[in-house]
C-alpha cells in the first residue's frame, strides 16, 4: 500500500477487525470513533480499520487494514500484523487501540519507542488479554494510557487489581454531536409512541418490551409500540432464532418491527416518539441508547444495569428487566402523565448538553493525548542521559 507522508506525526486510530467505519455499517465503537475523529481536536487523526462495506465515513482521514490469514495465527492476531505493517512508515505521535487489549500489548512490544494507548468501550474481563487481574495489571503497568467511557468499566478494569502501576485509567464519557441531532418535537406535538431502538438480542432484553407492551397497549387507547433493530448493524442482518421467536409475540401485541434502520432514521424516531425504553438486562458498558433518547427529547425508562445509572441520572425512570411487570407499570404511569413527559424530556435533554457533548469530550481526550505524548517524550530524553 502507498503511504501518504503527511499522514506522519498523527494520532493513529486503530478500530477492530469486527468495526466497520461507515455510515451504512458501524457498529458502537466505529460511531464512537467517527464521533472523536470528526471532532475539532488539536492533533491530527487517521483511522484505520477493516475494509468498510459501502462508502467510509466522510471527512475523516482513513485507510482499510485488510484482514489477511497468516497460518497459523487466528483473524484478530493477522490483523494485528496488518495494523503493525500499517503504522510502520506512519511514525504516528500516538498509538490508540480501541477495544482491543491484546491488540494494545503486541503493539506496544512492537512499537516501544511510540505511545500506545487503550480505550475500553466494554468490560475487560470479557476481553481476551485482558480477563484475569494479573493481566489488566500489566495492562496498566505497560500501556501508555488507558480510558474507559464510564466508570463502570474502570471499575471493571481495577477489579481486583491492588496498587496497579502505570497511569491511572480516565473516565471519559462517550457524547454526541449535539447541534447535528434532528429538532425533538415538543411534548405536546410528540407521537403516542412507545420505541424499543437497538440490537434485537437477549442482553438488551426486547422480549420484555413486548411483554410489558402486550399488557400496557390495551388500556392505552391511541398508543402504540414499536421495535427498531436486529441483531446486526446492516440490512443485510440475517434473523436470529431469537427474532423468529419474537416476531409472533410482537405482531399479537400489535407491536410493529422495522428491523435495521440507518442510524440517522433512529434518531428521528426518537425525536417524534414520546417515550423510549431500553431494558436491558446485561450491565451496559454505557448506555448510548439512553443517551440518545434523552437528548432526542424523548421520556426515558431504562434498567439500572451497568453505566445506564451514569448516563441517565436522576431522569429515567427505572425499571427491573427481571420484572417485566415494572416496565408496564412505568409504560402506564408515563402514558397517562403528559406533564411528567414533559418534565422527562427537558432534564434528559438538559443533562445531555452539560455532561455528554462531543466537543467537550474530544478536548478531554485531546488533554489525555497531550500528556501521554509528554510523559514518553520525557522518558525518550531520560534514556539518553
């Protein structure tokens, strides 16, 4: 591949094999990623990760990493060639590797004199290279820097971790791009809409949507409820057996399924629905969806679960997966409380804006960036004298 000399010098972010970086086809972490990249930061970025089914996200520097099979090494382990092959003749101030701390360690050892950096947007100790203390441990002890996007996760990461060495990990919040967000409907001119939005699997617990849906909708005459995902990030998504299992029990409950939809198409309905719910019953390692929904202007019901209690505060109310019953009540109290909607919606929307905006964060990141860059200057220097 032919590389561009002034790409030298940046901070080069490196996806995984999994994430594809476009608008038709990104998961969580590459929309995190084009969030940072696209931001108005003070270093210079370029993403790199896998071939992107349809166009690349615009704007952004990018170069596609191929995944290629060296044998007798696994898909994640010949990527991880592939990036270093790639970074080789880049020079890049910074090294940050996202999601992948086995990714991060090889790297490092290939790259000693570059700053390597990890963000964690899911629990480590579900993280090959990263699941047993001892080996977060050295993840601290030899990586640059490591940034979680909740406190839960660094929670995670330090547990049962005594006196790690290293930098401490950084909480940084994943946001939004605010201002680009479509104009929510006011309160009163919002759709009788009930949105489940995201993926259609057992840890988001959709099948308690359409129990608590199925008992709610009769005695709420002019409401209706509606399912918008798969088990994907693209059209070309394959129903699961969970979803075919699911889809009779939706269509009894008079609950419609739009299956995946563009991210931008999302948060429209988001912006008309008056109540969305995310009743998730694994710990979220954030809780995007809520986020999302609360700076949408929707009224929130959430689970607690994971950084759901961080994103959401003081303004969703909660309710217990386990219980499906709770969720109805919630989905009554709500449906039948216009003023309580109303007051859901301005503090969700008024706790995006001062804790979750994207310029915010990329100054965050950007000090991080400043200083980890520093620190291995400095010790460059050190080595010398």
């Amino acid at each position: 591949m032919a590389v561009d000399t002034t790409l030298r010098h940046r901070v080069t972010i490196l996806l995984p094999h999994r994430e594809s970086f476009g608008p038709a086809s990104a998961g969580a972490v590459a929309m995190a990623v084009q969030r940072i990249a696209a931001g108005a930061s003070r270093h210079r970025t370029l993403v790199v990760g896998p071939p992107v089914r349809g166009p690349a996200y615009p704007g952004i520097d990018f170069i596609a990493a191929g995944v290629p099979r060296f044998l007798p090494l696994t898909v994640t382990q010949s990527y991880a060639v592939k990036l270093a092959l790639v970074l080789a003749p880049l020079q890049p101030r910074l090294i940050e590797v996202h999601n992948k701390p086995d990714v991060a360690m090889w790297l490092a050892r290939c790259f000693p004199r570059r700053p390597v950096m990890l963000f964690l947007h899911n629990d480590p100790r579900e993280m090959r290279g990263a699941r047993a203390p001892r080996t977060r441990a050295r993840l601290l002890a030899r990586l640059a820097g490591v940034v979680t996007v909740s406190a839960f996760l660094r929670n995670a990461l330090l547990d049962g971790v005594s006196a790690p060495a290293g930098r401490d990990p950084v909480v940084i919040h994943n946001a939004l791009d605010l201002p680009a967000l479509p104009p929510p409907r006011p309160p009163g001119q919002r759709e009788k809409l009930i949105l489940f939005a995201g993926r259609v699997v057992p840890d988001k617990a959709p099948d308690v949507f359409v129990t608590a849906c199925a008992q709610a909708l009769p005695l709420l005459p002019g409401w209706r409820a509606a399912i918008i995902g798969t088990d994907g990030f693209s059209t070309a998504a394959v129903d699961s057996g969970f979803i075919r299992r699911l889809r009779p029990r939706a269509a009894a409950a008079g609950i419609e399924m739009h299956g995946y939809l563009p991210h931008d198409a999302v948060l429209q309905a988001m912006a008309r629905a008056a109540i969305v719910v995310v009743p998730s019953r694994w710990a979220e390692p954030f809780g995007m969806t809520a986020l999302e929904a609360m700076a949408c202007g929707a009224a929130l019901a959430c689970s607690g679960r994971g950084g759901l209690d961080e994103v959401a505060g003081d303004v969703g109310l909660r309710i217990d997966p386990d219980r499906p019953e709770t969720l109805t009540a919630v989905l009554l109290r709500l449906a039948g409380d216009s003023e309580l909607r109303a007051t859901l919606s301005a503090a969700g929307r008024q706790r995006a804006w001062a804790y979750f905006d994207a310029a915010d964060a990329v100054r965050r990141i950007d000090d991080v960036r400043d200083e980890v860059i520093a620190e291995k200057e400095e010790s460059k220097k050190a080595l010398l004298f």
